[in-house]
C-alpha cells in the first residue's frame, strides 16, 4: 500500500509539472500568433480542440503537450484555419477567434533567482555548458521533463535549439543567488602565489570550491578555480583584482566545461 501510494504521488506531481511545461510550451507558441492561452481556456476553445484530438479535456490536452506527446502547432492548426495563422500579419487580416486575443506577458517567481514567464514553481537547472551567473544575460530552454534549463544568450547550443522551445526568463535581483563561476589563471610559476590569490579571493568575500593547476610549455603555470560568485560584476572585480597580482599575466571566465 506504501508502494502505491509513492508511485501514485509521483505520478501526480510528474502530471502537475507536465502540465505546468504544456501550459508554457503552448502559451509561447500562441504568443507568437498573438494569441492568449487563458482567454482559449475560458472561452472553451481549448476544451474543444482537446476532443477533437481525443483528450478528456484541456489539462490532457496541456500535459500532452509537456510530456511532448503532441505538437504545439498541430493544436494551434485547429484553433484557426493554417492560411491564418502567419507571422506579421496586419490586425485587418486577423480571423475571428485571433481578434478576440492580444499579445500579454506575465512574469512570476522560483526559488532559484529565476523569473520564468506565467508558470510558478518549476523545475529550474542551470546549463553546464555555459554555467550563467547572475548579471548575465540568459534565456531559457524548456526540456522534456527536466524542467527549465538557463542558459547565457550566447551559448552556442541556444543557436542549436528548437526556438519553439525557448523562454523569455530574468533573474530575480530580490532574491539572493550564489552561484559557482569558473576562471583560468595564467601565471608565473613563482613560490607563494597561489596562497596570495587564494587570500585575494577570500578577501573578495569568494570560496574556492575546486582547483586544477597545470603548466604550460613554456613554464607558466595555468590555474583552473570554480569559486562562487553574487553575480557577474562580483566576478569582474575578482578577475580585476587577481591581474594586479604580481605574476599574474591573465585572469578571464571560463564558461565551457573545464572544471
């Protein structure tokens, strides 16, 4: 009974937040034609276009589509005849059911320093392959299953993403975030200077949470840190202070997986 009990709970919650995903993957799609989801809902649009494709009602419908079991478009294509639904159109070329909505945007809170658009209490993970802190500019890519993932706007893999999938996200400047930042340090391979960033970084109100050093062939020393960081200018002062070390050549952000 136990057992039936957990799996009957995570089936619930895995359905509440492939709902919640539907609920965004839908709403930016729609917005894109400068429909409204809610006025969908209210109206009984969406409830009717949840039958046609065989659903019990609209939050079948919505959890389909989070779970990526249907398409946004396909549903968007029985909203309103395909010759009508087109990008840049006039508001004299608008259908009937397209006129009745106007673009709107919402914003709303998480735990993770984080304003998602429209939906509360989402999963939200933070990309490795560009690893944003806050202060940098970020947007968000809807995963199947696993949530919002943040990436920086110049991450290369949002360029490889299906923009249908993307977010309109912010950072959340009321709530505190500490995150981890990546830098590489080349230096002089002199005694006493990796004490003497350590200390800097410490002084600068930073943790160093892993460290590689290397050398390069021509004998200088190459230090890879994962330090934490209150956001991106915190960092830049970090970086600035370290250059004025004597023996550091160069301090920069790493933002690929090196450490």
């Amino acid at each position: 009974r136990a057992k039936s009990k957990i799996r009957n709970y995570i089936k619930t919650l895995e359905h509440e937040r492939s709902l919640s995903m539907g609920e965004m993957i839908l709403d930016n799609h729609l917005k894109r034609e400068g429909l409204k989801l809610k006025d969908l809902i209210k109206n009984g649009t969406l409830e009717t276009v949840a039958s046609q494709f065989t659903y019990r009602n609209s939050e079948d419908l919505l959890s389909a589509i989070g779970y990526g079991k249907i398409s946004p478009k396909k549903v968007i294509s029985r909203i309103a005849p395909k010759e009508e639904v087109t990008k840049g159109k006039n508001k004299d070329a608008l259908s009937p059911i397209e006129e009745i909505f106007e673009k709107a945007r919402t914003k709303s809170t998480n735990k993770h320093a984080i304003k998602v658009r429209g939906i509360e209490d989402l999963l939200v993970r933070f990309a490795r392959c560009c690893n944003p802190v806050p202060g940098d500019s970020i947007v968000g890519f809807i995963t199947r299953g696993r949530g919002i993932s943040v990436h920086t706007r110049k991450c290369p893999k949002i360029f490889e993403s299906d923009p249908h999938r993307l977010v309109e996200i912010e950072w959340d400047n009321q709530e505190a975030a500490v995150r981890k930042a990546r830098i590489r340090i080349i230096c002089e391979d002199r005694p006493g200077l990796l004490a003497d960033m350590s200390r800097e970084i410490r002084d600068l109100k930073a943790n160093i949470s892993h460290a590689q050093i290397g050398t390069t062939r021509d004998n200088k020393a190459v230090c890879l840190f994962s330090i934490s960081v209150t956001d991106v200018n915190h960092l830049r002062r970090i970086l600035s202070s370290l250059e004025g070390i004597d023996g550091v050549i160069s301090a920069t952000r790493v933002q690929k997986r090196e450490v």
